[in-house]
C-alpha cells in the first residue's frame, strides 16, 4: 500500500518537474525558453551607448519612433556570422520594398568591441551593402554595458581560444518604446520577413484608428 | 565501519569534481558534463546509500518495496538535468548548479542504490535496454541537429557527444549481452 502511494507521489513530483522545468513541454532549450519569455513579457532595454561605423555615438533614444532589428556579430567571424548578415540582408531587401520600410531600422552590434573599430565596422557594412543609415553596424565601447547588454537579450559569447568567439545567433526584435519583443531564427528569413509585415502593418493600421 | 567508507567514497569524488582544474577541464566539454560530471555525482550519490543508518533504510524500505518509487524518482530528476536548458543553466546561474550537485547525488544516486537490489530482474532488464536505446536515440539527436541546443557549448562538442554515446551504447550492450552468455544468470551472486 504505501509502495503505492510512494509511486504515485514520485510519479506526481517527477511529472511536476518536468512540467516546470520545460515551461509546460513546451521549452526544452534555453534558447526557446528564452523566446517564450519574451513573446509573453516584452523586456526593457538596458541603457547602453552604441558607436556606429562612422564613429557616431547614439543610443536607443535616437531610434525616431523606429523598430529595430537587431542581431550580434564580430566581424572576423566565419562561420556563422556571415549566415547571420547575409540573412538580414535578405530581410533588408524586402522590407525597403515594402510600404514599411521607414518603420523598421537595423542594426547589426558587435561584440568584439576590441577589434571591430569604426573603420572594421565600415568595411563590413560595405561588404553587405548596408546604407549606414537604415542598416548600420555598431560596437558598444563601455565593457560593462555591453555585458547588460548581452545578458539582457540573452546572448552568450565564448572565447573559442582561437581569437574568435562561440555565440548564439538569432534576430533581436525592438520597439518603439526600447523593448525586445521578439527573438526570431536567424536562418529562416522568410518567415522574419512575413512576421515583420504583419506587426508592422498591424502597427500601422492602429495608427490610423488613433487619429 | 564499511558504510563510513563508503561515505568517505562518495565524499572523495564529489571533492574531486569539485577542484577547480578538474571542474573547468570537465565543463569546458558537453562530453565532460554529460558523460562525466553528471554520471560521477550519480555514483558519489549510489555511494552514499550504502552509508545510511540501517534504521533509516528499514524505514524507507517500507515505501519502496519493489524499488518502483525509488527508480521513477532517479529517472525523473536525472531526466531534469539532462535536458540542454538545465544543462545551460547549471552552468550560468550559481543556484541551480548548487541544486544540480545536490540532487543528482541525493535525489539520484542514493535512490538508484537503495532500489536496485529491490527490483525485479525484468525492470533491472527494461532499464538497462531503455539506457541503450536512450542513449542511440539522444547520440543520433546530437548528431544530426543542426541547431545547437546548449547555448554553452559549440555545435562541434554536441556532434563529438553524439558519437560519444552512440559508441557508449554499442559498448553496454555487448558487455550486457556477453554477460549473459559468460556468467550465469546473477540472481544469486553471493552464493559462490
């Protein structure tokens, strides 16, 4: 009888477990885990100052009630990296042919703030054929900073011993109020593309209804 | 006098995962969490059960007759730490890795000690099959996901950890299966 019980209980604890530890089966990674969060509690940017290509330097409060896509690179990196810009790329093309385009800014930050100097980050937008206005790349010079920075979008960067870094790498979507409301594949642009227009078109839309 | 060195046992191989060369060396790898870390706090842990007070044992014998609870116990929570979020996280949040070398030894070893003896040669059977097939089924994920899943360790270590397990697997089971074929069955193997 009380081997029973004893089943049941372990049965129910270990059951409870699981359930709490993947978000309800849904989130077995932290990185989906980390998506969930988001799409259900939009988080709030840290205060960071930013360094662009030209040796501008801004911060999120310069965004002029734009949308910001953002993802994280170091420009020696070639492996992932380039998958990533190329990508963004992709969406870069599609969106400034959508009637959006002025809604959406992007912005590609690296984290190799060592290496990547203005001069770095220029050649690199020139690779990719970023305009330097709507599609800019940029460093965040304060060590500190780009550590909040990192840990808040949950972004994990490893020294790989080699001079390069291990990172994870997705699209960082914020809004107009400096919040990260969506994490999104880096390797499936298409759908980034239909995703964006949907939230930007709704966003559009409820703009009209306002006035 | 021998539960006493069973404990010191236990205690010795936590202290060792514990020294930081040792703890660095094993965490840099996804192969030295998942096939070293992990399974040497089970059996620090499997150690410890032989150090309880007999008392205590009797007691909990009660409730675990056949072993079940003490099994499904060790299953789900070692499941909990293997799954790649828990992996991440042990590694970047100072509370669950605290929670991780506590409960693996506590809540999976020593369960997994106490239980074993108890239960019945068919679930001793279903699990080391389930062990094998798990382990070929996980290798094969590691193997052929192209997205990494722990944010912590490079999409290279998690193919070297798929092969690792599938040979694992390979090697268990024709050490189980020879067993079979060597020994007699082991039923009974302190009457010799």
């Amino acid at each position: 009888m009380r081997n029973t019980i004893a089943i049941v209980l372990t049965l129910v604890f270990g059951f409870g477990l699981l359930w709490h530890g993947t978000d309800g089966f849904r989130a077995f990674t932290s990185e989906t885990a980390r998506r969930l969060a988001i799409l259900q509690e939009p988080k709030l940017l840290p205060a960071v100052q930013l360094e662009d290509q030209n040796g501008h330097t801004f911060s999120w409060q310069d965004q002029r009630g734009q949308w910001v896509l953002a993802t994280f690179i170091y420009t020696r990196c070639s492996d992932v990296c380039p998958v990533v810009e190329m990508n963004l790329r992709r969406i870069y093309d599609a969106i400034r042919q959508s009637p959006h385009s002025h809604r959406l800014s992007f912005l590609s930050i690296s984290f190799d703030s060592q290496n990547d100097t203005p001069e770095m980050l220029m050649h690199h937008a020139h690779h990719y054929g970023a305009d330097g206005v709507t599609w800019r790349m940029a460093r965040v010079p304060n060590e500190r900073e780009l550590q909040r920075l990192l840990n808040m979008m949950g972004v994990i960067v490893i020294p790989d011993g080699k001079g390069g870094y291990e990172h994870n790498a997705a699209f960082y979507l914020l809004d107009k109020k400096r919040r990260l409301v969506r994490i999104f594949d880096y390797n499936n642009p298409q759908a980034v593309i239909a995703e964006l227009n949907h939230l930007l078109a709704k966003e559009a839309s409820s703009k009209v209804v306002k006035k | 006098m021998s539960g006493k060195r069973y404990a010191v046992g236990g205690a010795f191989f936590m202290a060792i995962l514990v020294l930081p060369p040792v703890l660095r060396w094993m965490e840099s790898s996804m192969i030295g969490v998942m096939l070293g870390q992990i399974p040497v706090l089970v059996v620090a842990g499997w150690l410890f059960g032989f150090a309880l007070p007999r008392r205590f044992i009797e007691w909990l014998n009660c409730w675990n007759e056949n072993g079940l609870p003490g099994l499904l116990l060790a299953i789900s929570v070692l499941t909990f730490w293997l799954l790649p979020r828990s992996v991440d996280a042990s590694l970047n949040e100072p509370l669950l890795r605290l929670a991780k070398w506590m409960m693996l030894p506590l809540l999976v070893g020593m369960p997994l000690s106490l239980s074993w003896k108890r239960l019945h040669p068919i679930a001793r059977g279903i699990v080391h099959t389930n062990a094998i097939s798990m382990l070929v089924v996980m290798g094969w994920l590691y193997l052929s996901v192209p997205v990494r899943v722990c944010n912590s360790y490079l999409l290279s270590q998690q193919n070297a950890l798929g092969r690792m397990m599938i040979a694992l697997a390979i090697v268990l089971a024709a050490f189980w299966s020879l067993r079979l074929f060597v020994a007699t069955t082991p039923n009974e193997p302190t009457t010799r």
